[in-house]
C-alpha cells in the first residue's frame, strides 16, 4: 500500500501541540482524514483520528462523555469514572479511541515519515502561494 497524497492543514496557534491536521491518500483509492501533527515532549509525532469514548445512561441509554456527572438526556446522576490525574497519561488516552490505525510499527513509521515530510514542505511554502504539484 503506497501514501499517494498527503493534504496539510496547518494549525499554527500559540502554545497549541497540535500543529496540522492532514489527510492521507492510499493507492489513489482511499482517503483518511484528520490525523494529527502532535509536537510531543520527544519531538513531532502523528496522532490517528479518534473519537471521545462515550458511557450510557443506565436509565435512558443515551451515550455521555466521559466525566460528566449527570446524562446529557435525562439528567439521571451517572456513575463517576475517576479524573486523569497529573501524569496519568493511561486515564487521558482511555478518552479517546483510535478509529484508524496501522496495524504494523513498519507501516505507522511509513505513515508518519511521509506525513511529517508533507508537513515540513508546507511549513516552508510562504502563505498565499500555489503549492507545486509533485
């Protein structure tokens, strides 16, 4: 499976980790959309998308985010799932859900060259200028 296109999204903010969204191309046939560019404590990363876990209301069953304290809903009080503590980085992944992901280490370090590459490219292309096709 070859990347055929990687589109960059940046998103340059003050403080933000998230420096880009991007959207992958494989085969001309397949697209994903909104991975990350995370600059982590170790350097740039890519982060797949994910969504918020979400728990049911024991009485309407209707899915809440994680840490409310009452449904969204009803209003029924939920049962209370601890708060991440300071450094618990388990507890803060446990929140979201990769919905894409590689399989192989192999094809996430492909993934996250190429995506990087793309985003390195951008970074240097001025604002407002035509981006060259490859």
């Amino acid at each position: 499976m070859e990347i055929t296109e990687v589109r960059v999204s940046l998103r340059e903010r003050e403080k933000s980790r998230l420096k880009a969204f991007t959207t992958v191309t494989f085969d001309n046939s397949f697209v994903v959309r909104d991975i990350k560019v995370i600059d982590g404590s170790k350097g740039l990363f890519v982060a797949m998308p994910s969504k918020k876990v979400r728990v049911p209301c024991y009485q309407c069953n209707f899915r809440n985010e994680i840490g409310n304290k009452y449904c969204s809903q009803c209003g029924a009080k939920l049962e209370i799932i601890p708060e991440p503590r300071v450094g618990d980085e388990n507890m803060r992944q446990e929140e979201h859900r990769d919905i894409a992901h590689p399989i192989t280490m192999e094809f996430r370090k492909y993934i996250q060259t190429k995506v990087l590459e793309a985003y390195e490219k951008e970074k240097t292309i001025p604002q407002g200028e035509a981006i060259p096709a490859a």
